[in-house]
C-alpha cells in the first residue's frame, strides 16, 4: 500500500549491502518500499518511497525437476533438485520459492512459504531459526510427514510447482543394525556431479554412530566392493563431484553402525548432462588433461574458475618451499611439481599484482604436509572465505577425492554468494554475524575477527551456554572464554559449542546426563553421529553452519576443531600422484 508506515509487522529484512533482492512475489503486481539506516545511535528517518511492478506470469520459467524430500533427523527433512534451467555464467540466478504443509495437495501461499533459496538447490527444513521471509512458524517435529511444493522464481515469472514429501525420523534413539535404506534417489546436478540422497537411519540423538558407504559403477547389476567404493559419509546425502559428462552411472549405498550393517540398497542411476560450452570453455570441471609425468612427489595442475571473470595471466600462484620462492600466474605456469615439504602453503592471488595478504584483496591458501611418499592437506576458512578454491588429490593407494567449495558455488557470482551470506545470518545485537561481511566483497572474516571476540559487542553470545554447558558437565578447567576461545586442550567441547550440541540438562542430553568429563572431554561419540542435528539452537557459529553448507559433503575447516567428528576438509594419502586446484570467483 502506498504511504504506508514503517513497522516490525512490515520490516522484510535486514542488511549491511546497499542492494536486496525481493524473491518469491506475485505476478503484476505493485510492491512500495523504504528504507531505514541503523546504528548503535538510532535508526535513521525512513527514506522516500520508491515502488515496483512485476512482470505478469507467462508460465515461461520452468519448473525444478526430480524433487525429492528425505528425513534427515527427528527435527530435519532435507530437500534437493535439479535445477529447472542453467543461467549462463555471471548472470542473475534461478531463485526457489519452498511451501510446506501437514495436508497433502494444499495451495501454496504466504502463510505456508517456509523460504526461498537464491540459486542453490537444497533447502534444509529445521528446527533452527533460520532468517527466513516470512518467519517459518513451528519447526519439523518427530515422527511426522510433511507435504512440499517447491517453484523456480525470476523476474519473468514464477513456474509450476513440484511436489515432495518426507516423514522425520523419530525422537527415539537407534538402537539397532541399519535396515535396508529407503528412499534412495540420484540426480544429475551437472557434467561433473550426482548428488544422492537417502532417509537416514539415525535420528542422532542416541549414543551408536551410523557411517554410510556409496559405491559407484557404470555397469548393472554390480556387488559394492572396495574397488567401487566412492566415499563414506555420516549424512544422509552425498555428492560425487568427480562424474564424467554423458556418462549413466549406477549407485548403491550402505550403512553400518557399531551393532550392524544394513542389507545392500535398490541399485541407483543416473546419467550426467554433456559439458556446457559456455563454462569454462566446454572444459571438465577437474580437468586433469595434459599433466606432466612427476619428478618430485605430486604433479599439480592450476585451473581458472572464475567463469570469465579474470584471464589466465590474472591469476597468480606463490609459493615458498624448502627456501625456493615460486611466482607464476597461470598462463606463464599452470603446472607445478612438488617436492617433499613441512607445514608448507601456496596462496593464490586475483588480479593482484602486489600480493597483498589483506581486506582489502582477493586472495587465499592451500596448506599442506608433503613426504617422500605421503601427503596431507586442507583447504580452511578458519580466519576468512576469501577466494572460492576446490582441489581433487589421487594416490595410489586409492585415494580419489574431491575437497572445498561445491560446485554451485563455484559457477554462481560472486555477488550471488555474499548475497546469500547476508541473507542466510542473523543481524541480531549481541549475535550480528552480519558482521562477517565488513570487508565485503573481499572477504567473510570469521566471527572472532567480527565482534565475537573479546571487548567486541558480540563477545557474550555464547556466555550463558557456556556457563550451563560447565555447570550441567561437572567440567572443572577453566571456562572457555569470548567466541568459545581457549579450548586447545579440547576439541570436542570447543567444536561442541559452535555447533550446539554439548547438554545443559538431563532433558537436553541423549544419555539423560553429562556427556562431558570434569577434564572436558567428551564421554558420548555418539554426538557425532548425525549432522543434521548441529547448529540448531542458539547460540551456534551461523558462520561455520554457512562455510559448511558450501562445501562439497560439507567437509571444511570452518573453526579450529572442525575435525571432531570427522567433518573437516583434512585429506592424507599414500604414494600421491595428482593434485588439480581450481581458483574460482
């Protein structure tokens, strides 16, 4: 309505940009906005009103495909799909509007729209308080089925809807050998990844830890075996970043815990789409072609990602290992040989001829370990996201695996990912991890870097959960102190508090008691099992939670322990052979 008055009834969000995009609206349709600037001293007068109208719906988008909702815990139903059309690189994304109900065949409408995702084709549906528009009401509860439709959104119009539904898991804990798995699904996201999803079998709130192990083969009937195994996960889905373009591939899974395995699963498939010509020149993403043979210990190949953004020759790599300094871009060296090294990094810089490791650059690192006949390595975000980096490492003994940021990211914006973050954290006094963004578009600093710390007006977000974390365990070492710091001597309580699992009640812990020891170690693994029950209540590290969910498995350094559990982007290998690292934008 024109002249309408500002209110919290109105307020659609918040933001530190000077941009927003308003996803989800009706066709012809008229919308008036203002704006209000906030800072510790008050709230600005809002500003003149500015009005839009949208287009009228010609049914001219087209809808997801290959929808598909899985129980992922007591209180999570994970949702993904294909995306209903490839934009071309660099270019406004596909946005997906998610309804949700308790009654089957029901109309979509403003009052059952639990979010709206910006390119990206998965929506966790959960008990965490998400910044979603409208608010999301009730969480999932146990035991329970729910109704979804989801529709692709853009300013031409809004598609169709696809229809899904999901039962979460109930509140009881596992307490047997996994059955077989239902609900199996394969998708082709892209040339170079099938994404599977799966109902778990573990509501994660008992004490038994279930691993999942998918095989892979390109014939059918196949018996999964080591030499088709692909990877392991503790969540209930997992991407397999390292398909071949029009390549039909079959999938089974199965899960093992401490009492069992489950029978072998339906077999799978799923056939991957041609390359796209129009993305980094019709290449593989991983393009291993033209590798030299290795002198040294592993052959790296550079790969320039950033979807047209910045040419070969503007993308430089350095490294300094065993006192030989290295100073390329790609175009004068896209290979490099390495010898054994300690504690060794190589950094990577985006049109930046100074080299500067600061704010206000683009710039970020590999780290790595490198033996006569071994390798370990990481990517982190542990201080920042600064510059998109994945990395696909082969042995000989096996290994073939693919780390850092998915592959979504890599071909969505870079303005497309900070909106995201901006949308995705809460801008809440005393939890702002809007924040993060204050050297936006270089970098998201991590929250201790952003307020969280000590002296900083986030310094007590995770005080009181900490005080009840002490006071329910018996812990006797000295408290953790602004942003969960000082914790080396335990990283399972650290890692516990950013993703707020550890209890602070017999009615909030899976055993009925203390899962911590007055040393601060933790006394139940079983914390570990399911991570769809991390980062749901607050006070959590929204930080990590969004490193994490932009990651290929969600395997990153986010925080120094991210590796509890098993949920770090470390990799260590036998007799390595190849390394391709892709720098994207």
């Amino acid at each position: 309505m024109s002249g309408f008055t500002p209110s919290s009834s109105n307020l659609l969000t918040t933001t530190t940009g000077t941009t927003f995009s308003d996803t989800g609206l009706t066709a012809s349709t008229t919308y008036y906005y203002v704006v209000e600037a906030t800072d510790a001293a008050g709230s600005s007068p809002a500003s003149t009103q500015a009005s839009a109208t949208t287009l009228t719906g010609g049914g001219s988008v087209a809808p997801p495909t290959s929808l598909t909702a899985v129980g992922s815990a007591y209180n999570q139903i994970d949702l993904r799909w294909v995306a209903s059309t490839t934009p071309a690189p660099n270019t406004a994304p596909v946005n997906y509007l998610i309804y949700r109900s308790t009654s089957p065949n029901f109309t979509p409408s403003a009052s059952n729209l639990m979010g709206t995702t910006i390119g990206i084709t998965n929506y966790l549906d959960s008990n965490y308080p998400a910044t979603l528009t409208p608010p999301a009401g009730p969480g999932v509860q146990p035991a329970t089925t729910y109704y979804y439709q989801v529709a692709a959104s853009t300013p031409s119009g809004t598609s169709t809807y696809a229809s899904a539904s999901a039962t979460s898991l109930p509140a009881a804990p596992s307490g047997a050998a996994p059955a077989a798995l239902t609900g199996l699904t394969a998708m082709a996201e892209d040339a170079n990844e099938v994404d599977l999803v799966w109902n778990s079998t573990n509501s994660g709130v008992g004490t038994i830890v279930t691993t999942y192990t998918i095989y892979r083969s390109t014939t059918t009937p196949f018996t999964p075996g080591a030499s088709n195994k692909i990877g392991t996960t503790k969540s209930n889905w997992f991407q397999d970043a390292l398909t071949t373009a029009s390549t039909q591939y079959y999938y089974q899974v199965l899960a093992s815990n401490s009492l069992g395995a489950s029978p072998s699963s339906p077999t799978v498939t799923a056939t991957t789409p041609a390359l796209n010509p129009n993305l980094w020149g019709g290449a593989t993403f991983f393009d291993g072609s033209g590798l030299p043979t290795k002198k040294n210990v592993v052959m790296m190949k550079f790969l320039n990602r950033t979807n047209g953004k910045y040419t070969d020759d503007q993308i430089i790599w350095t490294a300094s290992i065993n006192g030989v300094n290295s100073q390329f871009t790609i175009a004068q060296q896209p290979f490099y040989d390495m010898p054994a090294n300690s504690s060794g990094r190589m950094y990577f810089y985006l049109n930046d001829p100074t080299l500067a490791q600061n704010d206000t650059n683009y710039w970020d690192f590999i780290e790595f370990t490198v033996g006569p006949t071994s390798i370990n390595m990481d990517t982190t975000r542990v201080d920042a996201f600064g510059v998109k980096i994945a990395f696909n490492l082969t042995c000989s003994d096996g290994t073939n695996v693919a780390l850092g940021e998915n592959l979504q990211t890599f071909k969505e914006d870079r303005s497309v990912t900070l909106q995201r973050y901006a949308n995705g954290v809460p801008s809440t006094p005393g939890g702002n991890f809007q924040e993060d963004l204050k050297f936006s578009p270089y970098r998201i600093v991590e929250p201790g870097s952003a307020g969280f710390g000590s002296g900083g007006d986030n310094q007590n977000y995770y005080t009181t959960y900490i005080n009840n974390i002490w006071s329910f365990n018996g812990i006797t070492i000295t408290k953790a102190g602004p942003n969960g710091s000082g914790l080396g001597c335990c990283p399972s309580l650290s890692a516990a508090i950013y993703r707020h699992t550890a209890p602070i009640s017999a009615a909030t812990s899976p055993t009925g008691a203390a899962e911590f020891n007055a040393a601060g170690s933790l006394t139940n693994n079983g914390m570990w099992g399911n991570p769809a029950t991390f980062y749901q209540l607050e006070p959590y590290d929204h930080y990590a939670q969004w490193i994490e969910a932009q990651a290929i498995n969600m395997m990153q350094y986010a925080f120094p322990y991210n590796d509890a559990g098993g949920y770090s982007s470390d990799i260590g290998c036998s007799n390595p052979q190849t390394l391709l690292v892709t720098i994207g934008w």
